[in-house]
C-alpha cells in the first residue's frame, strides 16, 4: 500500500501563553504541524501523512474506483504539497 514516510514519535515545542512546552507530534494541530514543517521539521509533515493517510486514500479510491490511480494520486498530492513549500 502507501510507504510509511515516519519511523519514530517526535516532540514538538509550542508557545501558550507565553510559556514553551512540548507535546507528541500527535497532538500537535494541523497548523502547528505546518508551520513546523516549514520551519524544517519532516517529521511534523510525516505526522500531517500519517493523520490523513487512511481517510484521503480511502476518498480516492472510491472516487477513482481504481487503488493503484487512487495511491498515484494520494502520492502526488502530498508530493506537491512537499514541493511547493
């Protein structure tokens, strides 16, 4: 199926109300992984795949009705996403 781009669990740094602290990646928002991600970080953009994997894959396939077009087309979204950062 999909290749896993993440291997290990990460933290992640967030300033609230004036102070710092860490959390897992996994319950970091969509916009503190972004912003993370294009700070540099891959594994937050690893994490961002990983929470949407299952949901748009599963999307595709029915809307395509073909797995392989659905994982070629799951792939480029999130290649252009990593491309165009």
């Amino acid at each position: 199926m999909i290749g896993k781009l993440y291997s290990r669990t990460s933290v992640i740094s967030e300033k609230s109300r004036g102070t710092k602290r860490e959390r897992p990646l996994s319950e970091a928002s969509d916009e503190v992984l972004m912003a993370s991600y294009l700070a540099g970080d891959i594994e937050a953009y690893s994490q961002l795949v990983k929470r949407y994997e299952k949901e748009l894959f599963s999307y595709l396939q029915r809307m395509l009705g073909d797995p392989m077009m659905a994982e070629d087309v799951f792939q480029n979204t999130f290649l252009t996403v990593h491309t165009k950062r």
